[in-house]
C-alpha cells in the first residue's frame, strides 16, 4: 500500500513538473538564459529521466497485481490488429518529422 501511494505520489509529481515545464510561460522565461534548442533537449532529456521511476515502480508491482481481465480468442486478434496499427503509426510518424530535431539533438548539436 505504502508503495501505491509513493507511486501515485510520484506521478502527481511528474505531471507538475511536466507540465510546468511545457508551459509557454516558462518557456519564455526559460529562453532568457538559454537557446530555444537547448531548451528542448533539456526538456526531453528532464521528461524522460522523472518517468524512469514510474517505469520501474509500476514494473516492480505487476507481480503483486490481481489479473483483471483475460481477452477471449476473437477478440485477442482486434487486440493484436490494433497493436500492429499503433505500431504504424508511430513508424510512419517518425518518418514525416525527424526524430532528432523533435528531441531536440539536431539544435543541440548545431
């Protein structure tokens, strides 16, 4: 229970943070001392380190979590199909904007 409500706990943290952070307000601020470009890898680079926790507390609890549901076989292959739909999506997203000036890299890099 403890770490149910550390995990909870955190990710109120992490949704302040981040969208603190993803404010234009802040930005603007933030862009008086350092460049735009920057800015954005710092973003991506703070986002992705505050939700390793997440990660690893909700990894680290599956084992003790109750099963909740069990998809019966028609429905497993929607399940799959929309998956393997994501899952192109994001591909074909990736290929329509370059993932490195969207993290921020390219500007770091110059």
């Amino acid at each position: 229970m403890q770490q149910l409500a550390f995990l909870a706990a955190y990710i109120v943290f992490f949704v302040f943070i981040h969208s603190l952070t993803a404010a234009r307000f802040f930005k603007e601020k933030a862009y008086q001392f350092i460049e735009p470009g920057t800015y954005r890898f710092l973003y991506t680079v703070v986002s992705g380190v505050t939700v390793l926790p997440i990660l690893y507390l909700w990894l680290l609890g599956r084992s003790d979590s109750p099963l909740l549901y069990r998809i019966g076989f028609p429905l497993v292959l929607i399940s799959f199909a929309m998956i393997a739909v994501g899952l192109i999506l994001i591909l074909k997203s990736l290929i329509l904007i370059d993932p490195l000036s969207y993290l921020g890299v390219k500007q770091v890099l110059g």
